[in-house]
C-alpha cells in the first residue's frame, strides 16, 4: 500500500491531489484539514485546523501512522492561506502570526515528525513534498505575509534535502510552485483592490481569459510525477514546467 498524507484535504488542490491519489487501487490518503468532504473506503480524515499550533502539536501522533507493510510514505503539505492582501504597515500584527502558524510552523512541524516517524523505514521510498508558489521567488505588493512564508518554506526544503542527503537517508524532499490555478485563494485575490494590490487587473484578466490552470489537472501530473524515481540531479526547488 502506498501511503499518502495531505493537508489540505478538503478543497482546491489538495482535495484534486487526494482524488487523483485515490484513483489508483493500491493507495490510502490521510486528510488533514479542518473538515471533511471525501467519503472512499481508502480515505481517512483527520480534523485539525493548521493556524491553530497547540492543537498541531497535541495531534501530531494521529496523523503519522505505522504504516506496516508500506510500498511507499509520501507527506504532500499542501495546505496554505495568502491572509488579508494589504501592505506592511496597514496589517493588524495578528496577521503575520495567522499566515506563518498555517504556511511555515505547522509544515515545519509536519515535516520534522515525518523525518523522525519514518527515517528508519529505509527499504521504501519516502517523499515530502511541499507545495510553494512563485510569490516565493518574487516581490508582490500587498502579499508580504504569503511571499516571506513560502521563501521560508522553500529554505526550509533545501536545508532538510541538504541534511538528508549527508546522513544518506534516501528521502526526497521537494517544494513545487503548482502555477496559477482556479481556487478559492484566486476568487479572494481578484477581490482585491488595486490600491493595496498593483496587480489585481493582472490575475482578473487570467481568470477572464480562461488561463487559470484546472486543480485536478495539475493534480494528475503531480501525483504521477511523486510516483516516478527521482532524476539525477533534480533540482529541490521545482515548477510545474518541471515535472
């Protein structure tokens, strides 16, 4: 059985990523997310809302299972939160702590529980993949919070691949920037107003022009890329032009 857990389980992407996975007869999903909207025989869901750190450190154990007799141990963080757009300054400081718990602490934790729960299991592949965003690359007005959380998550990922590959451990660890796609995270961005985002009109005109890429294809690709061998040489930080 390969073995797969997913935050942000009950909606856009990560609800897409849980179908695609659950397509495939040899595989069970673990959701985390606040609530639950897949019902399947292979599908288990854990509640748990990621902005909340006490309740992620009190549950961490419950959604890092045995697994015996594992094919494969993949951890997907998906779940994430772009927060009020608005520029520094214009924020209450809540804010910052709000977007950083969901998109930086709660993975951090996933990520560090993952490596201790299965670093033994040396016989089958594990994976964490971390979904990232372009923003972590680049300056985007009104998005200060989201940019500066996946830029730490992507460093996040190049230490953890850096310290594994020295002690040999065979674990991949990657962090994707998916593109743009059709979401909820979309809907509130095309709400924004372009005094506290220069770049509203932009985003609006993909969601117009049909240019927004489809969550349940993206997902298909990335679920079958996770499930090829990694390359040599394959960068840590990735795009979808990548897979």
């Amino acid at each position: 059985m390969h073995y797969y857990i997913i935050t942000g389980a009950s909606r856009g992407l990560g609800k897409a990523l849980a179908e695609a996975v659950l397509r495939q007869s040899d595989t069970h999903v673990l959701g985390v997310s606040r609530h639950a909207t897949i019902t399947h025989e292979r599908y288990q869901h854990q509640p748990l809302d990621l902005s909340d750190i006490t309740a992620v450190e009190n549950n961490l154990h419950k959604v890092f299972p045995a697994c015996p007799g594992a094919a494969s141990i993949t951890l997907i963080n998906n779940a994430a939160v772009l927060g009020n757009i608005g520029y520094l300054g214009e924020h209450q400081n809540e804010h910052f702590e709000f977007v950083f718990n969901v998109n930086v602490i709660a993975p951090a934790m996933l990520m560090n529980t993952f490596l201790s729960a299965y670093s033994q299991q040396t016989s089958i592949p594990r994976t964490i993949l971390n979904i990232s965003s372009g923003a972590a690359q680049r300056a985007v007005d009104g998005w200060g919070a989201y940019s500066a959380s996946k830029a730490a998550l992507d460093a996040l990922t190049r230490t953890a691949q850096k310290e594994q590959d020295l002690r040999g451990s065979g674990i991949r660890l990657r962090s994707l920037s998916p593109g743009v796609l059709d979401t909820a995270m979309q809907e509130h961005i095309r709400d924004a107003d372009v005094h506290s985002f220069s770049e509203a009109s932009k985003f609006s005109a993909l969601h117009a022009e049909g240019k927004l890429l489809e969550p349940e294809v993206v997902a298909d690709k990335v679920v079958g890329w996770l499930q090829k061998p990694s390359s040599f040489g394959e960068e840590t930080i990735v795009g979808l032009k990548d897979l």
